[in-house]
C-alpha cells in the first residue's frame, strides 16, 4: 500500500474515479494476468486472444494512468518491453478478489466448474477468495497468497510483485 | 446472497466471467447508483448526466444479466418503469466497496476530498470501507450498513435492499 495518485480522474465519488480508471473489461483482464506474473505484450496478446490495437490502447491507458509501468529489456535478438504493476497497480487486488468471489458464487462456466482456490502459504490452507485467511485470523500479506487456477495448472502460484 | 446465476457469460476463470457481465465504467456507475437506491430512469440519467441512448443501453444489459429487474409503476400520469437490483446485483456490494477503498487511496478530485464514510448502523462507528466492522469484530449484514457521502448529504443512508 502506498499513496501513489492516479492521475487524470475527478468526482467527488471514490467509485466513481475507480470505475472512470479501470471500468473497462479488457484492462480488469490484463490487470488480472499482470497479478498473476504476465508481463509481455505477447504474452498478454496470446493469453488474452486480444487484437493489437487494442491491447496497445489498454496497456498505453493503463501505463498512462500509473498501474503499470513499460520497461526495456534485451532477449536474445533485440530490445522489448515489460510491463509491470506499480503499488497502485498491485492495490487493486482485492478488487480483482472481489470480482472472483461473485463470478464464483453468480456465474458459472460452459465447461466443467474448476473453481479458482486462493491459498495462504504460511498455513498452507484454502482461504475465502479475499486477503483474510480464517485460518491465521489475519490478512493475509500479499506475498503469502498463491492463486490456484486449475483450468491453467495444478500448482498454486505466487502473486507478481510491485515493481517499487 | 443467493445462488442467482447471471446468464450468458463464458470463460473459466470466475474474474473474467465477472469482468465479461460489469466490466464497463457506466454499468458501475448505475450500480452504484442502484446500491444507494436510485430506481428512476430519469433520476439515473440525472445524476450521471449520461445521455439516454447509453443509459437505455447499459440499463437492459444489466436487466438482461440479471443484475437489475424492471418493474413497472403507475405515477399521477401513466405508467412508468423502475429498476431495482436482484440479489445478483445486491451481491456486487464487495466490488463496489473494493473500488471506492482504492479509490479513496490512490486518486484524488480536483476540488476538496471528502471522503466517503461506511457506518455500522448497529455500533455507530465509522467502518474502514468493507463490510466488516472491527468494533463489532463481525461482517456487517447489508441492512446495517449507511453510506455517507459528505459531497451529496450530510447523512448516512442505507443501501436498497435487493428484490426477492
């Protein structure tokens, strides 16, 4: 948690200058993969079954609005580019958590139901999806919680860290 | 809470199902609205100064989804219609209060921040906004919880409660 402002918003309401900077399904989306560690454009593209000019335009929105951060890095032929969640960023979890819970309870897939599980890796238990683990009766930090997706892989997975 | 599943939503992942059905900056913005008891196609589209073929809009896809019902009411003059939030909907309280929690951290208005208060009705103490109470060291049913939002009243109002 830090005091990071986003910048560009205004209404009295804090709802209302959330939703003016996130109130978009595909940023939710890439939101939600930056959480769980992606950080190329490809790899956004490919997991995302997204259209460039798209996920150009939400990624800029995103970088303009401080969630995430766009950093240069060399692979093996030439130069590309990283995005990685900021504080403010990475505070959106447990909106992201919020949307599981009730996409949990009030949607359900085609398929097979696999729910998503959130494990706190201190005690090793199952914890409501949220930040609080009943378990240690406390919140949970956000580098003990794992997100266990099983449509994707069967081991839990740590969060991405803020870059700070 | 209710086991109301929202229709027409595909993916396995329980956040992008949620993502697919509100992710969308006006559909917060009436939800939000909704929560705070707003029923009136004219009242919504007042305080939203939204225009009314976006209102009509995102008002039948929230109905199609589930989130909100219409029901028709009988005025002075002639029949008109109201839109009150299902369980579903009501069930959105998380997300709501996740998004006004970062927003009150990480953006700013332009004019004087006052921020928005959730009070346990029961206690009479402030909440950190969420659903649970540290005074009352419990989760807060949705009938004890007012909002105060010092930019539109000086009193804590309650919710609407959903349709059953």
């Amino acid at each position: 948690m830090s005091d990071q402002i986003v910048p560009g918003v205004d209404a009295p309401c804090p709802i209302g200058r959330a939703a003016e900077t996130i109130g978009d399904r595909w940023m939710l989306l890439i939101l939600r993969h930056a959480t769980a560690g992606v950080t190329r454009f490809d790899d956004f593209r490919q997991q995302l079954g997204i259209a460039d000019n798209i996920l150009s335009n939400r990624l800029g929105r995103l970088v303009q609005s401080g969630l995430l951060v766009k950093a240069a890095y060399r692979d093996e032929r030439r130069t590309r580019h990283e995005y990685r969640l900021t504080t403010a960023g990475a505070d959106l979890l447990p909106v992201l958590h919020a949307l599981a819970a009730w996409g949990q309870q009030h949607t359900r897939p085609s398929g097979p139901d696999q729910p998503m599980r959130v494990i706190h890796s201190v005690c090793g238990q199952d914890m409501p999806i949220g930040e609080f683990c009943p378990h240690c009766d406390r919140v949970a930090a956000r580098d003990e919680i794992r997100w266990l997706r099983p449509w994707r892989s069967g081991s839990a997975e740590p969060l991405a860290e803020p870059v700070t």
